[in-house]
C-alpha cells in the first residue's frame, strides 16, 4: 500500500522538501500531493479566465481555481501535515485543517512552541502535534511500517 | 422553520450582539449559537478535569472540551456567520469555515476589505462575503423570509 | 408528521398558489417552502453586499445568496415539485432536479407533454411526471394519507 | 495520479474534442469520460428492451439506462466540465451541474457571456466559468501540475 | 422520545391491528407507519398521472407514486417490522429488507417457521425475528422502556 | 476503466454464463461477481463454525457468513443485474434489489413478463427491465462504449 | 436546544444517578439515556423470541434485540459519557466507544487512572477523560451554557 | 480481487501468523494489515514527538499515533478479524469491532467459548464467530473463492 499524504501551509520555507527527502532517505511507500506552492501562480490561478476589477474579485477567481485542486487531493489522501511558519495569517492552513477535521481525516500539525496557545483548535483535532520535519519523518516511519 | 445560525470568531468586539439585535427588530425566526464567548471561561474549560504541567497540556485539554460543544452546534446549525476582526491569529475562525465548508454547511464570511487576499481560501468556500455586520442582517432577512 | 414539500422552478404563473389551494382545500398536513419567488429581489439578493462592476458579479453573489437559502430548504425538505413552464431557459429548475437526484430525494416533474423529450433526464430521475397542478395535488394526498 | 475529467452537456460542437487535444499536446495526466455523445444512439438507447407506445415511454426508458452509465462515471470522476452552447434547452447539461453540486464534487462551467443570467444558479456552484475550451485546457494544467 | 416504527410487508392479515392494539395497551410511545395497505388504491396510485397501456406502464407509475411515500417513511423511521405471510411472492417485503440493511437501520422480521430457509438472507440482516405479534409487542416493549 | 457487474438472484439456470459469454464475444471491458451459487456449498458455508441444533440457527450462520462476501462484492460494484426465475421465492433476489436501491447504486432487473405485478416495486427502483441475457448484453454493451 | 447524552457502560455501580442529580441541581437542559441497565432483563431481552439452547444462542438473540435499542439511542444523541469500572470485562463499553469514535460523535471516558494505559486508545478518541462525576457534571454544565 | 483483512486485537499470541499461513497455503487472493503488534513500540509510538510528564500524557500522545495508523487501514479494508485472547482487558480489541459496526463494514471474532457472554454485543454485530484460525481461514477461503 501507497500512502498519500498532502502536505497543507506555509510556503516560504522549506519544510515539504525536508520531509520528502527524509522519506526518500527511509524508503518509505510514501507519495506527497500539496496545493500549487508558487506563490506567484497561486494568486494568477484564475487569471486565464479573465481580468477581474477589483482584487476580490481576482482572489476569488484564484482561490476557487485552487480549490479544484485542494479539495481534491486533500478528499482522497490518506493523511496529512499541516504546518504553520512564523509568518502571515496562514488561514488557508487553519480552514485546510477544519476541512481534514469535518472528513475525519488524520493529520499531524507542524508548528514551533510559539503558537501553541492560537492553535489550540487546530491541535485539539489533530492527531500529533510535531515541531520538527525529522519528527514528521520518524512519525511517517511508524504509521506506515509493513 | 427556525433557522439555526452559528456564530463563529472574534471574541473581542460585540459583532455577535449587533446581528442578534438586528435580527431581533426585523423580527425574524432566527435562534443562534456560537462557541463559548468568555475568553478566560474558554481557556479554562478542561480545567476541572485535571491540572497539566505544560501548557500544550491546559490547552489541549480546554479545546476538547469546547470541541464537544462547538462541533455539535456546527453540526446541527443551518448556516454559520464567520467573523475575522483585526486582532490576533485567529487561527479557530478560519478553522471553523473549513469544517463548514467539507460539510457542505453554507456559511457568510465577515471581515473588512483588508483581509481579503489571506482569507481568499475562506471566501471561495463562503456563500457570502459581508464588510458590515448590518449586511449581514440584511442577507438573513432575504433567506428567512416566509 | 408534516410532509415538508419544496416546490422548485418557474415563478412566472400561479401554480405554486393552485398547489397550496388544493392541500388546503383538502386539509393535508403539508408545509410548503421554495426559493425567493419574486424575480427583481431575487436578482438583487446580493446587492446589499457591495456594488458589482460586471453583471457577471451581480448575478453571482446573488445567486450564492439565494443559494444559501435553497440548499438548507432542499435538504431537509421531504420531496420536491419541479415545474418547468413554457418560457425561458430554466437552467436552476433542471440543476434543482439534479440536485434532488444525487441526494436520493423524491421529486414530481410538473410539465406539458411539450417538453417530454428535452425534460426526459429529469423525468428519469423523478419519482412521478405530472401535467397539471390538479394531478399533483391528488399524488399528494395519496402519499401523505394517514 | 491520473485525473478523471467528466465532460458534460452540448453534443452539438466540436468542444470535446478541443479540449481533449488541446490535453493532449500539453502532455497532461488526464483521462476523460462523458455520456454517449451520438444523439440517436443515446435517444435509442433502451429501445433494445422494447417497443413503447407513447413517445414519453421511449424517451424514459433510454434515458434510465443512460443513467446507468453517467450516474458512474459522475461519481467516480475527480471533476467536471459542463458545456452550455447556443440552441435547445439543454436541461440534462443543468441536471448533470446540479447533480455534481449535491455530491459536492468540482466542475468548470463553461459557456458564452450571452447565458449569465439565466446560468447564474450554476454559476454559483461552480469553482470556475471559462468562455473558451482553451480556458479550459489552461485550468486543467494549472489543476494537475505535479 | 417518541419511537417511530415502520410496518413493512404482507397487506392481507391484520398483523399491523394487532401490533398497534399490544402497543396501546401497553401505552407505549411509539407511533406506526406504513405503505398504504389498501391493495386496490396501492396500485392504482398513478392512475391519475395518465393511463399506461401496457401493464408495465400502469404498475411502475404506481410503484413509484407509492415510492415517494415508502422510502421516506423509511428513512426517517427508527426501526422496522417486516412481515412475510403465507401467500404471494411478496418481493416487495424482502425489498424493503434489503432496504433498511443497506442503510444500517434495525428491523424486526415475522413470519413463521415455514419460511426460516428462504428468508436467510432476510433473517441474517435483522436482528430479531418474531413469529407472533405478541412477540413483536414484547420487543418494543423492552426497546423503548424509559 | 473496467466496469464491475455483480449478478444477483436465481441460481438453478444458466443466465449468468449467457450474459458472460455474450460479454466475452463483444469483448466489452466487464467483470464479474456474484454470490457463491453452488446451492450447496452456500447452505453449508456457516458449517465449520460449529454445528447448529436448529435449522434456524444454521440458516442464519450460513446467511451470515454468505453476507461477508456480497456485502462487499455489492458494495464495491458499479451496477447490478437481478435475477428472477420461475421457481422459488427469491426473497434474497428481492432483497439485494432493496439493498442497490438504498446505496443508490444501479441495477436492471431480468425477468419475464409473468413477474411484472408482483416485482412492480424492484422494477420501480430499477434502472431497466429485461426480459432476456441478450437484452441485457446489449444494454451492457451500451453502457461501457468507450 | 435540549441536549441529548446517551451514558454507556458500567452498571454495577449508580454514576448515572450521580450525573443525573448534578444536572438536575444544576438546572441544565440536558435528557439521557441509555441501554436497559437491569443485568437480568437485559441478559433476557431475547428471550421472549423463544428458547436457545446453547448460551451463544441466548446471547446473541439478547444482545441483538439490544442493539435495537442502543443504536437508535446512540445514533440520536448528541455525546456520551462512557464508563469503566474496576470489574469484569466491560468490553460492551469499550465496543460503545469504538462506535461513537467511528460516528464522529463526542465522548467522555469515565474512570480512574488505574486504567489509563489499557484504555488508552478509547481516552485518544474521546474529547475528554474524566475520574469522578462531579467532573463529568461540570463539563457538562460547561458544553451547554446558554 | 484482492481481499483486504484488517487483524485486530490481541498481540500476545500468533493467531495471525496461523491465519496467514493457511490463507498462503491455500493461495487465496488476501492481503493483511494490522496495526504495528510489537507492544515496546506501540507504547512508545508518539515518543518521538516529545516526553510527556504524566503516563496518561504518554499513552494519549502514543494512541493517537497508532490511530494515525490503525483507522486508515480499518477504513480501506474489506473485513476485519477481531481476536480476543485470554488475558488483559483488551479493550483496544473491542473498541476495534464498535468502529468495525458503526462503519458497517463485516467482521469475524475469534474467541473462546469462554467469552461468549461478556463479548455478546461484539459477537451480536459479528457476522462470523470463530474458535480457531482455522475456521477463520475456511471461512476467508470460502468468502474470496473466484
């Protein structure tokens, strides 16, 4: 059996590539899946479809486009990692976590010491709470041990 | 019909009697819910079920505790009301619209036009976007109307 | 128990009223419900939430607005009447039967033999085809009869 | 991760076939399905299981065993592209976008600026309304990049 | 809480009388429904939608008029009792339990001890099986004790 | 895409190895399953879990063990073809009808005309009639077209 | 909104009186329920069905008509309190908890820290483990405060 | 097909090694999954994520990890074998079989004459009953036979 695990939040760093390759280095039956991680394409998203006057109406656009895609990979994964970085409001990380939540959908929440306090929803639905990428990897070691 | 409306978000303004007052004057068949609201009374919710020597321990503990409550009036409410205001993380509004949203539950966003691109995720998902909590009234007026 | 029944589709004649009349003349225990039936405040659903430059955006935000209003009555309602007219595209009265269909809830077609052969996806899926407003008042009180 | 795109709505044009090329030289990981798109052979479709009087009958039963096959390939797809052109009713294309929107499963509209007000219900359900079939074509990369 | 019991099955005894009459007695609160168990109405139940010139026609036009009543009864039943009598095919009985074992909702089975081998499959499903109503009034007795 | 075709209901002739021969000469993309149809073995599938005093008590151990399977079978298939012979009761035919019904799943059901009246609510649920394997190799061959 | 919570487990000692009487002093709108919680009639529930000659047979008959019960009870309610005690098995408790983990319905386990590890997968389901009852009323007092 | 079986419960004897050699000796098409049975590792499943002062801090944070895992398996598996031994309380075990129910997805226990009484609501919505693992690998053997 393949897992599939979608990796939801911050893309100003780069966690995604650490778990990966820890996975790669362990020889897991791991196979990733995340929303579009370029910045810059992920606000265009919607943008072929036409021009949009107001900014809303271009985040809408964009943010619906992307959804295509999200909700799908996040419906038929098997688990997730959700990560909050120190920076920006994150709520697209929060509402991917609600969403993992209202499925039953396991995930794990990725996020330093700091926030443990606003995330404490977040948390409270999740099934580990890592604050390393090396913990996520030695998590995913166990869970999808044969 | 009683229309079941759930109020999710900002704590620290009094958006949430803004709308219930609205709403009382038109005279609606609207009854509401929300998350405990008494910010200390929330953080202490688990409280009595046992002292935890770190705080991801009180935390975790009260969270669950307010997960009973919330996810049952998320569960049987009609729509939700979904409020960001300009202060702190916020992470559990955004949270809540994502479990709206894989329910398939209808909900109105409500914050002002500067949030518009971090919550565009938000937004996509939302059936209505509102700036004021008037709106709001206004838009529960149309949906209720006999 | 009172048979919730949502009655879907053209708003340009009077077959709504001729459906209430006749349950009532016949003392059925029928609830009735629809979606906003007056056609200028149903375009304008949404306006009270900003200006839209494109007609595109009018339209939308009000039928989202419209939306969050018939998908809780469809849900929970016990069976619905779906009326196709004579005139106009009535694309949302065909998308309200699909949406009947994938949830596994009983719909009368209401419709002239005219339209048997474009109609016939949604007749497929309905439980009953009726041509007047009279045959659907007596399928009612057969199926709700003590 | 194959993409399983339903394409649903006018057999009239040529649409399928742009945006299955158009897939095609772009290399994309894509498979597609649709209803039977041979106009006589769908409305003859159950005439193998006998004759029927009255045209209402024909109509009924090829219909049903067309919905043996559209019914699966709806919802076993990961999203649809539903086409509304320019002549005929096109009912069974808004069935089919009402039908995706209660499974809660994504699809493209797709259609001329001429049908907005009277597609506006489909609209609303829809994550994204594209003009042209390459739109499309460009959604569909943006949705499956690796 | 009012238990709300389904009568599924033979229209040719008074086993449903006797049901209700032990459950008076004992003042229980429960409330029954069923298919209308007048046989000559059940099948005309789609008369007046038109004639049908095959017998087909007029048997399926009536059992799916009597469909809109059954499987919404069903659906929001608590529990059912499904009763094989000693005449007919009774296809339908086994229908409905096959019905309520699909959606996972408790029923009771009756019949005598003729019938144990060729309703197995029914038996298997159910989880009880009475051979007189008495029996069927002490089961509901004991479920719905307060 | 292979289509899985569960075949359902009589046992005692050989309709299941017309349909598979009329599906293998056309070459169609179809697999098949069914219950265990060798009558005897399926009486006695129960048998090595311990003798049953009753007759009862080994039906139902049988019919229970025989449920592992076609639960399963049933549940993953894509459409469903229902056998009713001349001879027996067939409430296990009945009942599986009752069973795709209630997961919404398609089936065609095979009989002659003589069982129109009494199968009139398995046929209401269905998607076709027929009357004969040929009839059904041809739908078959129709629904999975490429 | 009265809530409704279903108490599980234990019945060898009065817990359920003792959260009774704390909701009832505390005035909260709170109704319970439970299975039949007399050993005796509950060992019996079946017997009425007729006579079994090996335990098994008498179990089985009883907890199935159990079941009818429970599962109704336990399908409705909106949480459970779920307690272990210090003698026997108890796995009818533990088998509850799997079910409203399964559900996505809330839970409270109830016992004491002596049995912390071997109930460590139902404490990782529930949303909060509680010692004493007075624990159990306080939360309870919490989740449903106006 | 492949038959996926879930084995759960007890890890102090080899009860899965016996049915995986039977079900290889007899060539079936069956793949197993389990949750990971070294016991050493189990418990210290979530240790990685950090220490936890209390042992109920340990043990939850441990059990989460493992359910990251087991529900997973047990929500894609075609059937489970649930095994209770003849020590400790194993209410893992049980909690297993409610998930098992409550999914509605079939089960086998296997188990002692011993415990026929206090697992009498797992054997209730067991659909097999087996002593030895021979049975349980007849019974596979006769479940997945082509």
């Amino acid at each position: 059996m393949n897992w599939k695990v979608y990796l939801a939040g911050e893309i100003h760093s780069d966690w995604r590539q650490q778990i990966m390759e820890g996975v790669q280095v362990a020889g897991l039956p791991v196979v990733f899946s995340s929303a579009v991680t370029d910045h810059q394409a992920s606000d265009a998203a919607g943008d072929v479809l036409g021009d949009q006057e107001r900014s809303f109406g271009r985040d809408h656009q964009s943010a619906k486009v992307n959804a295509i895609r999200t909700r799908t990979l996040i419906q038929t994964c098997d688990l997730g990692v959700i990560r909050f970085g120190d920076q920006y409001k994150q709520w697209n990380a929060a509402f991917d976590a609600g969403y993992f939540a209202a499925l039953g959908k396991p995930y794990i929440s990725l996020h330093s010491e700091d926030h443990v306090h606003p995330l404490k929803e977040v948390d409270a639905a999740a099934l580990a709470w890592a604050q390393t990428t090396e913990q996520v990897v030695e998590v995913l070691k166990y869970v999808v041990r044969e």
